[in-house]
C-alpha cells in the first residue's frame, strides 16, 4: 500500500474541473470550547473543553474553503503551527483541485515527523478546506458530490459518560431515546469491571431489545481483560465492542474476536491508510471507524471506506458527525454515524438533524455542509 494509492477524487461526480485556480492564501485559528459538564472515559480522563483548528483557504478565481481538525482538549496548537509553519507555505501556489497530489505530497513532505499523529490532524484541515472548494466549485453538497443518491445515514449516540453515576447514566440514555436516537453507546472502563456490566445490563434494560447498542472501552482494558468483559456482556446482544485494548495490539484484537461473539471496532486512533492496512489484515474487526480529522481529511476518510469495501466490512464513523454525516450518506457498506458528544451543533449553521425513524440527514449546503457560526466561536478563540 503506498500513500499515492488513494481513490482519484477527480472521479466523483461529472463536473469538469477548471485547472486555473490556484491556493493564494492559507489561515489558520485555533478555538477551545469549553463544554458544559465534565465528560470523561477511561484513558483520555476528563474533558472540560474541546479544541478546533478551522483552516481557511482562499483561491486565485475567488473560491474560499474552510476545513478542521479538532481534539479533546489537547495538541491543538502544535497542529495549529504545523500548518503555519510546514504546510501552508508549501501549497501555496498549488493547483488546488489537484487534492490528491497534495494529499500525497504533504504526506511525504512530513513523513520523518510525522508518519500519520499530529501530522495526520493538520493535513485533515487542509484537505478538508479543499474539498470544500471542490464542492463550491462544483456547485454541489459533499453527500451528492461523491455519488450519494440519498442524504440518509444510519446513526448512533454517542455518549462520553464513564464518569456519571449509574442513575446520570441512565438519564443521559433516555435524553437519547427521546431525541429520538434508535442506536446508543456507552463508555466502559471501570476500575472493576463488573460494575461495567452492571451499567451495560442496566442500559440494556432502560432501551429495550430494539434498540442497537454499543459500549467503547477507549482501549483500557489487557486482551485477557477484555475477554472477561466481553464473555460477561454478551447476552446484551451488544453491536460492537469499540476498541477494548490499545490500537497498536493488531494481533490483541484478533485474540479478543476469537474469544468473543461481539464484533470488534476501532479506527479513531489509527492516522495513517497503512495502520488500517495493519487492522485489517490482522486485527479481525468488524466494524471500521475512521475519522476525517485525523485520517487525512475527506481524501484519507474515502481511502478508507474503500479498504473497508475490498474487506467487506461495514464503514462507521467517528466524531465530527456534521462533516462525516455527508461522507457516510454516501456509503454503500455505510455501518454507523456516530453522533458525537462534542456540542458542535451549538457552533455551525446547519445542527444535525435526525429523521422520524432515528436517520441522520446530511445537509444541502453547496460544499461540505460546515458553515461554523464565527460569532459564537469567537469568545473562544485562543489566538
Ligand atoms: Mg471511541
């Protein structure tokens, strides 16, 4: 697998693109936005804030595109510099439909620090600032522009809610149930474990044996850990169980799937196509989860649900559910939208929505459909 062997983008839709506009200018902010409450899992600890770094791109014929990447709080500004400093000089000038030769060539020009992490972070916001002027060029929303005939996507909630007794567990489930959510997760992680299959059985019980269901362990548990777990929760007839053991153990996972009926997913913390390759092949997953502000961006994103097609596993998504609502219409093998905690819907144009069956419904919006609402981010802009 090499990094130029991703889909040609230029083979979505049917428009015919001009190759006279050029990348004139790249801008770059960084926002911490506080949240609400507290949320916490297992490894990551508490969130008391989430980071955007939104990057606009302007272009010779008038075109301007806005991407971003975002984190749970921290890394931010080291993206934030990585593309000041190492990207944003480096295409500019560049054709900027050639999305695929940027992708790849931002790639190699950051390889030795790179090789996917932070770097994976910035060229997401760069490649998703392209894509949208790919889409405004075209006249089109993201969703259509990479052949979706429908704007539905199958979702879930997701719930970052380790740290909420088991009654605030449950509230917060029914909050889902009543938005109208058919699908819900819940973090696991317990210092005991059995107190996690205590809150799974519980859960199972408030939605009912009709709702789907899953639980995310953001990788705190050892492969013999997760086993017990799994072994002990598997009569709640669990969709998947989200990264049980640190995404790095490819072969600790193939262990865990061989031990368990529930299928495995993991994705948010893999940052290049090559550690995808890895999981794939060895990891017997059942379910993918990719995430386009660290994969590379909507080019990264689409490479991988194409890895998932030839494997014939289902794509899932993680975070950033207005971006990934229209990437994830458009998916034949689509699994599920994850409707992220984050309150990013408090900050764009175009909140998202969900249909009376529990769908989630990707915007019109000429261009990826992310129109950031600068009046309400800017008190949290850091710089
Ligand atoms: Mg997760």
């Amino acid at each position: 697998m090499k990094y130029h062997a991703v889909n040609n983008p230029n083979s979505f839709g049917h428009i015919e693109l001009s190759s006279e506009s050029y990348i004139e200018d790249v801008s770059v902010r960084h926002y911490a936005v506080p949240l609400a409450e507290v949320l916490s899992d297992a490894k990551h600890g508490d969130h008391t804030h989430f980071e955007l770094i939104v990057c606009d791109i302007q272009t010779s014929d008038g075109f301007k595109g806005t991407g971003y990447s975002y984190t749970g709080g921290r890394g931010g500004h080291a993206i934030k510099c990585l593309i000041d400093y190492d990207l944003a000089g480096f295409i500019k000038g560049r054709e900027c439909s050639d999305i695929q030769a940027l992708w790849h060539d931002m790639n190699w020009h950051m390889h030795y620090v790179g090789r996917g992490g932070l770097v994976s972070f910035a060229i997401s916001a760069i490649d998703i600032a392209l894509w949208d002027i790919r889409c405004k060029r075209a006249e089109q929303p993201l969703y259509k522009y990479i052949g979706g005939e429908s704007p539905m996507a199958r979702c879930y909630a997701g719930g970052i809610d380790l740290n909420f007794d088991q009654d605030r567990l449950l509230q917060n489930v029914q909050g889902y149930l009543d938005r109208g959510f058919g699908a819900v997760k819940i973090k696991v992680g317990k210092e005991d474990y059995l107190e996690d299959v205590a809150r799974v059985t519980a859960v199972r019980e408030l939605i009912g044996a009709n709702t789907q269901f899953m639980v995310d362990a953001n990788y705190s548990m050892d492969v013999d850990q997760a086993i017990d777990f799994s072994k002990a929760v598997e009569a709640n007839n669990l969709v998947w169980f989200e990264e049980p053991t640190v995404p790095d153990d490819y072969l600790g996972y193939a262990r865990i799937a061989e031990n368990t009926r529930i299928p495995l997913a993991m994705g948010e913390n893999l940052h290049t196509p090559f550690e995808f390759g890895y999981a794939i092949a060895q990891s017997k997953l059942g379910f993918l989860q990719p995430d386009a502000s660290n994969i590379g961006g909507i080019t990264g994103w689409l490479h991988i649900a194409d890895l998932a097609k030839q494997a014939n596993l289902p794509i899932c998504s993680h975070g950033m559910h207005e971006l990934h609502v229209s990437l994830m219409a458009a998916q034949p093998h689509a699994g599920y939208l994850e409707v992220h905690s984050f309150p990013i819907d408090q900050y764009t144009s175009a909140p998202l929505k969900l249909s009376a069956c529990g769908q989630a419904i990707a915007p019109e919006l000429i261009g990826t459909g992310v129109d950031f609402d600068l009046e309400a981010l800017r008190p949290h802009l850091t710089q």
